[in-house]
C-alpha cells in the first residue's frame, strides 16, 4: 500500500515537491563538497576479542513493537550484560522473516564471526537447521522448535519452558477470583464459567488454556470455559472480537494466548477480570487486570552462552521451569484478586517444584468421561502428525519431557471450543 | 512568480548530472539528520550501508539474488502499467504461483519423476498467476471496471486462499506453518547451479529481462500496448482490438508475476507464507515507474532499492537502532531521486510579476 500511494500523487502535488527541493538543490551546489561516502574498511573487525571470543547473535521475527520479540530481546540483551559480554559484540538481526531470510541471516551472523545463533520464531525452525548444517563449528539454538531431537545433529537444539505450570498459576489466581464472586453472590457457581482467547488449535496453546482451566478447577471445581481461535499470534482486532464475543457468551473472566492488547483492552471495557501473559498489562487495565504468566529467556540465553564459552554441550532439548526462573508469573494486582491469593499461589508453586503437584494429573480430569490412562502424542514431527510416543505414566501427561515443546492436545471435559477453523 | 514548464528534451549528461546531485542532496541530508539523531558519525554509517549490500561474497548474492525476485515482478508490472492498465495485483499474482508451486511439491513430490515434477511447478504457477491476472482484465475489457481496485482487492483473495491451504498443509498440527517442504528428498526443489544457492533465479530473470526488453520495443504486441497505453480512442481508430490487447497484456503480466512466485517457492525459499511476496507487487510499480518502464533501467532501479533494504536492515544491526531509522533514510533517499525526475522532465522559470504568465504545462 505504502508504494501504491506513492503513485497516486497528482501532478500538482508532484511539483510542490519540486518547488522544495529547488532551494534545497541551491544549497547543495555550496554543500556538496563530500561527495558520497564509499565503501571504506572496517566495520565487521569490531572489537570482539576481549573475554573470550564469544560472539552471541540474535535473530528476531518482528522487533521492539512486538511484544513476543520484545521478551527475547531484553532476555538476550539482558543476559549479555551480565556474563559481561559487550553491547558492540553481540549482533542482533530484527524483522527476519520465517523463510530464505532466516537461513540468510543466520549464515550472515555466522560470517561475522558468530559462535552462538538463536532465534526465536517457529517458522525460523527448518531455516536454522539448514544453517547448522552448514556450519557445524557454529551453535544453533531455537526456541520454540519441534525437531532438534529427531535432526540428530551436534549444534542444532531447541528450548522453550514449562509454561504450563506458570499457566496453572494463573488458573488458580483466576479460581480464586470466581470463588470471590460466587461467595459474593454475583454469580451462582453454575455460572462460574471462564473465556479464553486462542491463536491456533496449536499443542502450544491447547497445552497453555487446559492449564490454566485445571489450575482454575482446582480451586473452583465447578467452572467451566470456551475458547475461541483467532488464526493469528498478532491480531489485535481478533483478540478484541473473541473477547468481547466471550463476555457477551456470558463468560465472568478472560485469558488469552495471543500477543496484543485486545483481549485486555476489550476486558476492560466491559469491567471483566482478565489474566494476562506475556507481561503485566496493569497500567492500561488497572480494574480488570489480575495477574500475568511469562516465559522469562534470561537463564536459557546465560546457560547456552556459557556452555560455548566453557566449551561444554548444550542440551539438545531444554525446557526451564519455575525453579530456573524461566516461568514467571508477574505483578498481582491485589485490587482485582481476591484475598489471600499470593498465599495459594506460593503454596502451590512449591508443590510444583517439589514435584509433589503435577499440572497434568490424569485424577483431575476426563476425556469423553473417562480417565486418561494411556495417551500417544505426536512427539517427532511429522506431515501425517503420526502419534509416536507414549506420554501417560505415574498418574500424569508427562509434558514437555520429550522434547522441549508443548505437546499435550487432548481435549478435556469442561472445556467448549466454540471454533476449530484455526 | 514561479512557473513551470516541459522540457523538451535533455542531453543524458545533464539528466545523469541531476540525479547524481540529488543523491548527493539527499546523503548530506541522511548526514545531517543521522547526526541530529543518532550522534553517529554519518560517514561511518554510509560505509555501514555499503558493507551491508556489499560486504562479502554472501552479501553480494543475496543482493544479487533480491535484486532478480523484484526486477522479475517489475518486468511483470512492465505491460501493464506501459497500458496504462493500473495491476496493483502483483502481490496477489505472486501468491498465486506461489500456492500453485507450493500445492505441486506437497501433493506431487516423490510420487512423479522431479524432471516431470518441475514441469507441473512451472506450467501451474505460470497459469494460476495469468489466471489472477485475467480476472481483473476480463472485467475491464468487457464492462470498463476500475482496474486499480479489483486488482488490489484479488490480493486479499489470494491472501486468504493462501492462508488456507496453509491450514490444510500446516506440520505439525495447528501450527500454521508449513515449514521447508520435502527437505530430505529436496523434491520439485530448482536445481541449484555449482555451489551457487541463487543463480539458476538470476540468469532466468536476466533472460526475462531481455525478452521484454525485445517484447516491448521491436514486436507488434509491444507496439500496440503502447498506443493503448497513450490513447485508446488512437488504438480504436488505427483498428487495434482494445479488450484483445488488455486481456493478452494481462495474462502476460500475472503469468511473469506466478513465474516470480515459482523462483520463490521453488527456487530459494522452498515454503510457502501469507507474506512471501513481501510487498514486492507494491515495489515493483516503484521501479518501473522509476525506469520509465525500460527493463534495462529497471535493474538500475531494482538495484538501488534492494541495495536500499539491505544497508538500512545493516544499520539497524550494527548500531543497535530501530528498522524505522533505517526506513527514514530510505524515504529520504527515495524522495530525492523521485524528485530530480521533475527537474529533468520540467523546467522551472522565474519570472517578473509584470510579464504574463504562461499557463503551466502541468
């Protein structure tokens, strides 16, 4: 569109541009003395070799504006910072699409002296992979990729978190908020019924809102929830929509998996409380907003620089959980949630990290009524989604073990998906 | 008083010297406003820009190769816009080809011999791009309906059948990506040439580019888009069948805009995206306008703007500033050159308030 407009300029607009640039033309006749600057030297010799010779490079798919890449950005920069490594070492390319550019990218950074290439897309995933492949004295780390385990290859490897767990943190700060609302009479516990905004049917966010909603049952048994898909991970008007469809569904609080402000904004709007992620959203929801859950990828970027820095092996698949402090949960606005909320959450955090709790308890929930005694997910990606390990043991859904990404997709009872076209 | 006039016509070396003032013009301006911003030193940043296109031998191929992608949409743009028919559809064309290739390498691949394979690649994407492209002329042809919209509009269309199919293709399950498509048979992938990943793409465009260079200067069909393109009541009169030629310039333009999308998917990226096209049916108007529809000028123009894209995203990454910096020098630079092709076609006259003032030719 930008250049379509460009073209549409009328011939009298075009010579107001002209009549500003004949001044500007007089000028240069004096100016123009330093003629155009060429391509002189440098500029790749910075200097690095300070420390060690570590040189981390980040690829991002959008940049500062979006909230997704934003959280990789201050985690690489921040983790930089404190393993001392250099603000003019570490290179960081923005605004890298998930295709041909990754592999670019990835092979420029490696030519600049790279040692260590993340990037932070899934889409980024194959591109990467073809770019370990060719360089093989380079480290390859993606977050939130599927195939590191079954690649086989010595430098590639994936790495997301346990956000299941932080999930199931919010769900039971939700939990406690309905049962404030149902001692309170402002809604019966029939009623206690919860939305969920989407992107896609993807394990990712299947895993994600059944967390939540069992972290919410754990405390209100009676609640139930819809989710609704929007097809995208950034769609601010979707998120709005769904949102706003969901309270208008009757729904008493709102979550969502996606990246924008819509679905607070549109809570904030009718008065109805929303746990968020990816970040407080407090300031621009300060009487709806309850508590957020984020991936922090401050202490996966520390762990797998310092591995090539120490010359050690980097995990091929690796997955933080609260203990590490990559699962965060941020900012409990202790004017939206109910009483004693911090207490539970504390309790039951240790429990999770004791290994006494676990989120997927297959006691807690059924499938078609019944329990959930065996489950094959579909853990080596393939185009076929061929189920291929067995995941179900010791009473749980044994998530993120396998490989470092989501791969719980059951549907459970008391979840209604209101739409699957995504 | 200010008036402004045609040019007849310039010596090249004075029209050459415009431009180069206007790029010097807008460097120092870059110059100024990177210092008031930034507090680098611009030259540092020009020699950074210069890496950025130029910097290595990897460098110089991606440069070469994005060059190749967006001169083969422009030619494609070319027949049209020379028709003065407005194919604001470029990028919807592109997806098409794109999802016709992409559709044969997922459906097709490891089931047909590739030679055969890269035969449907080719002949699918080439029609699903005419295709889109004849919609919009058929119309037009027929009962005169706005080009510039229907076109723009098939865009979306193309965007939405595109996010589609990724659904239907998507691996793994709910993902919405379709990630590289047979990666380990490398099935209805274009032969790579040596060790060079990109140029089988270049010497098809370079190909192209002379073809329609020949097309549009020595041949009937080229003569008579051109007299569409000035007058059609003159193409009527000299008995030219005007919807004929629209219809035949259009399928022209959507087959070179699905052949584009063909290198694309087949040839370099090997997946298919909503946004592979990557505004290059936007462009791709850009440098053909800027070449005066001449293909050999447009590898100039091509040139410059990818050398453009390539220092900028360099300077965000060198300097650590946001991609819109970079953008704004961009637009600077742009502005400039677009504006010395008003001094080389106009000329502007100072005159004293008392003399009559001739009506401007504008």
């Amino acid at each position: 569109m930008k250049s379509f407009n460009e073209h549409t300029f009328s011939r009298r607009q075009f010579v107001k541009l002209g009549g500003g640039s004949a001044v500007a033309l007089v000028l240069a006749g004096c100016a123009s003395g330093g003629g155009s600057s060429t391509s002189s030297d440098s500029s790749a010799s910075d200097s690095s070799s300070s420390a060690a010779s570590i040189k981390p490079g980040f690829i991002t798919l959008h940049d500062e504006n979006s909230t997704y890449d934003l959280n990789f950005i201050n985690a690489a920069k921040e983790a930089c910072q404190e393993l001392g490594i250099s603000e003019d070492t570490y290179m960081l390319k923005t605004n890298v699409p998930e295709g041909q550019e990754c592999y670019n990218a990835a092979a420029e950074l490696a030519d600049a002296g790279c040692n260590i290439i993340f990037a932070d897309s899934f889409g980024h995933e194959d591109y990467m992979i073809q770019a370990a492949k060719e360089f093989p004295d380079i480290q390859f780390c993606h977050s939130t990729g599927t195939k590191a385990h079954t690649e086989g290859l010595d430098n590639y490897h994936n790495a997301f978190a346990s956000i299941y767990e932080g999930r199931y943190l919010a769900g039971v700060a939700a939990g406690m908020k309905l049962n404030e609302m149902i001692d309170s009479g402002k809604i019966t516990a029939d009623q206690a019924k919860m939305g969920y905004v989407g992107a896609y049917t993807y394990a990712e966010v299947i895993s994600g809102y059944t967390s939540f909603y069992l972290g919410a049952k754990s405390v209100c048994p009676s609640v139930t929830m819809e989710v609704t898909f929007t097809g995208s991970w950034y769609d601010e008007t979707a998120e709005k929509e769904g949102a706003t469809k969901l309270i208008n569904d009757g729904c008493v609080l709102i979550s969502q998996h996606a990246d924008s402000m819509g679905a607070p904004t549109a809570c904030e709007n009718a008065g109805v409380p929303d746990v968020s992620y990816n970040g407080s959203t407090q300031d621009a929801c300060p009487n709806t907003y309850i508590i957020s859950s984020r991936i922090n990828w401050v202490p996966y970027y520390k762990y797998a620089i310092q591995a090539v820095m120490d010359g050690s092996t980097i995990d091929t698949d690796w997955t933080g959980n609260l203990s590490t402090g990559s699962v965060e949960l941020t900012d409990l606005n202790t004017s939206v949630a109910a009483d004693g909320t911090q207490d539970k959450l504390d309790e039951v955090k240790s429990k999770l990290e004791d290994g006494s709790l676990h989120v997927f308890d297959t006691s807690t929930f059924t499938v078609k009524g019944a329990k959930l005694d065996s489950y094959e997910a579909d853990v080596d990606t393939d185009p076929n989604y061929t189920p291929d390990t067995e995941v179900v043991s010791d009473g749980y859904f044994h998530e993120s073990e396998y490989r470092s990404a989501p791969y719980f997709d059951v549907q459970i009872d008391g979840i209604e998906l209101l739409d699957t076209a995504f | 008083m200010i008036h402004i006039s045609k040019r007849k016509e310039m010596p090249l070396s004075q029209s050459m010297a415009i431009r180069g003032l206007s790029i010097v013009l807008a460097l120092v301006i870059c110059g100024v406003i990177t210092t008031i911003l930034t507090g680098l030193n611009p030259i540092d940043v020009y020699a950074t820009f210069f890496s950025g296109a130029f910097g290595s031998a990897r460098k110089i191929w991606i440069l070469l190769q994005e060059i190749a992608i967006l001169l083969c949409v422009s030619l494609a743009l070319t027949p049209a816009f020379k028709m003065k028919f407005w194919n604001l559809g470029g990028e919807g064309q592109v997806l098409m080809g794109a999802l016709a290739t992409a559709a044969c390498m997922i459906l097709l691949g490891d089931k047909i011999p590739n030679g055969l394979l890269i035969a449907c690649m080719v002949v699918s994407s080439i029609v699903a791009g005419a295709v889109w492209g004849l919609i919009p002329a058929l119309f037009k042809a027929k009962w005169n309906t706005n080009e510039t919209l229907f076109t723009l509009m098939m865009n979306y269309v193309a965007t939405q059948l595109v996010a589609y199919f990724i659904i239907v293709w998507e691996v793994p399950k709910g993902s919405g990506k379709i990630g590289i498509i047979n990666q380990s048979t490398e099935a209805g992938w274009l032969p790579q040439i040596g060790d060079y990943k990109y140029l089988l793409n270049i010497i098809l465009v370079a190909i192209i580019t002379v073809l329609m260079y020949i097309y549009l200067k020595y041949t009937k069909h080229g003569y008579e888009i051109s007299v569409v393109g000035e007058s059609t009541n003159t193409a009527r009169y000299v008995g030219i069948n005007v919807p004929k030629v629209i219809i035949r310039t259009m399928l022209l333009s959507g087959a070179i805009c699905g052949f584009a999308g063909l290198l694309l998917v087949g040839g370099t990226d090997h997946t298919l995206t909503t946004t592979i096209a990557n505004g290059r049916g936007f462009t791709g108007v850009m440098v053909a306008w800027l070449a005066k529809f001449n293909p050999f000028s447009m590898i100039a123009s091509s040139f410059l703007l990818v050398f453009m894209e390539r220092g900028a995203s360099e300077i965000s990454t060198i300097y650590a500033l946001n991609q819109s910096f970079a953008d704004i020098l961009t637009g600077i630079i742009l502005f400039f050159i677009i504006g010395s092709e008003f001094f080389i076609t106009y000329k502007v006259n100072f005159t004293k308030k008392s003399e009559e003032v001739e009506k401007a030719d504008v």
